[in-house]
C-alpha cells in the first residue's frame, strides 16, 4: 500500500466505454474504484451515449475524466491510439472492463477484429490470459449475441450482463446501478462495495 493511504490498492485496471446504453455504471466504477491507476478510452459511439444519457461535456480529443468524478487517478487515451499501454500485451494493467459493451464490441471482439484501441486491448487481455470483463446491455439477445458471448468465455473473458437483482430491494436507481457495479468490482477480484449476500 502506497503511505498515506491505506485503502488504495496497488493495481492498475483499465476502462472502456461503448455505443451501449448504461454509462452510469461506467460512471460509477469510476467513482468507487480505488486503485494505483485507471486507464480511460471510449470509442466514438461510446462518448455520444454518454454525453446523451450522463450529460458530460468533452471531445475524444479532449476528454477530461474529472468530468466523471473518478477516486483514483485516471490517464485517457483516444480510441486510435495504439501507443496506449493497453495497445500491447507487455503491459503493467490487471484487467480491462468494458463497460457499457455494445453488440457490436462484443462481436469485434468475438471476431478477433482490433481496429480500436478497446478491442486491441480486449485482444491483448485475451493473449495474455489477464482479465476482461464485459458488460454487455442489450435485450433480447439474438442468436449471434449469445455465440458471441459463448466465444468470448471460451477464451477466458467475463461476460457480466448489466442486470441488477431485485433481492437486495433497491430502493433508487443509484442502489440497481452499485448492485452491477460490486459484480464488477468483485470479478477484477477487489473488495466489494457492497455488504455480500447471507451471513
Ligand atoms: C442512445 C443509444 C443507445 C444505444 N444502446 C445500445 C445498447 O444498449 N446496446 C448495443 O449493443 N448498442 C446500442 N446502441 C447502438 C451502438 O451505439 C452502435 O451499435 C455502435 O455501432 C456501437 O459502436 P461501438 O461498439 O464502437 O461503441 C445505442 C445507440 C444509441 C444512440
């Protein structure tokens, strides 16, 4: 643990935000996540859902990750930026979480298709049998989405399907929203944010 602080955990994970509905839980992830580093991207359909449902300002060019309120600190990088750390397999990251995952990432990725910097680093995460998480929202699945899924999870990723559970009886949308966001947490393999279920 770094002085001065004894909660933050030495570990860097990197973030990716898609054309998918739900950039509150990435906004939330963001806000809870307590670690040495956070690495940001989003690809361009990623920034317009989130400037439509979150109401933050910035450009890919220019994005400032303040806007998101994060607890560590945060390095953006552009989409195309294939100098990003997570661009190769030798780099420093515990895992990718890709949060909202639109079908069409799911499928890229699926695909072995890297012609961004989220399904690189998601090919990356993949070669080098690290974490990668994928918080796919879309409903009804079709056919194509589940094989997807069923490949991504051959290969070693986490599907985890941005839908909360009611047991915990959430009160507001802020309590459906941190029930997805502790499953996130809990996959990187970090303390939960949550009270765990049972005794
Ligand atoms: C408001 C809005 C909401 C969307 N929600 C979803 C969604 O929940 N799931 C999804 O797969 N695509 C969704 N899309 C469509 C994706 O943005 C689109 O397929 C895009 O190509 C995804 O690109 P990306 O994977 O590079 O981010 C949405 C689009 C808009 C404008």
């Amino acid at each position: 643990m770094p002085d001065g602080d004894s909660r933050r955990l030495v570990l860097k994970v990197a973030i990716a935000i898609t054309g998918a509905s739900g950039g509150i839980y990435a906004r939330r992830l963001l806000e809870v996540l307590d670690v040495e580093e956070v690495l940001l991207t989003m690809t361009p359909d990623g920034l317009d859902v989130l400037k439509f449902e979150e109401k933050v300002a910035g450009t890919l060019e220019k994005f400032d990750p303040a806007a998101l309120k994060p607890r560590s600190p945060v390095r953006y990088f552009h989409y195309k930026d294939y100098f990003a750390p997570i661009a190769s397999g030798s780099n420093a990251y515990e895992g990718l979480v890709i949060v909202p995952c639109s079908m069409n990432t799911l499928g890229k990725i699926a695909g072995g298709i890297s012609d961004n910097l989220v399904v690189r680093a998601a090919d990356t995460m993949l070669k080098e049998r690290k974490k990668l998480i994928l918080v796919t929202r879309e409903t009804p699945y079709s056919l194509i989405h589940i094989e997807n899924m069923a490949r991504v999870t051959r290969a070693g990723g986490t599907i985890l399907p941005a839908s909360p559970g009611f047991y915990h009886r959430p009160a507001t949308i802020q309590d459906a929203v941190d029930f997805v966001v502790n499953k996130i947490v809990r996959a990187l393999g970090l303390p939960a944010v949550m009270p765990d279920w049972g005794k």
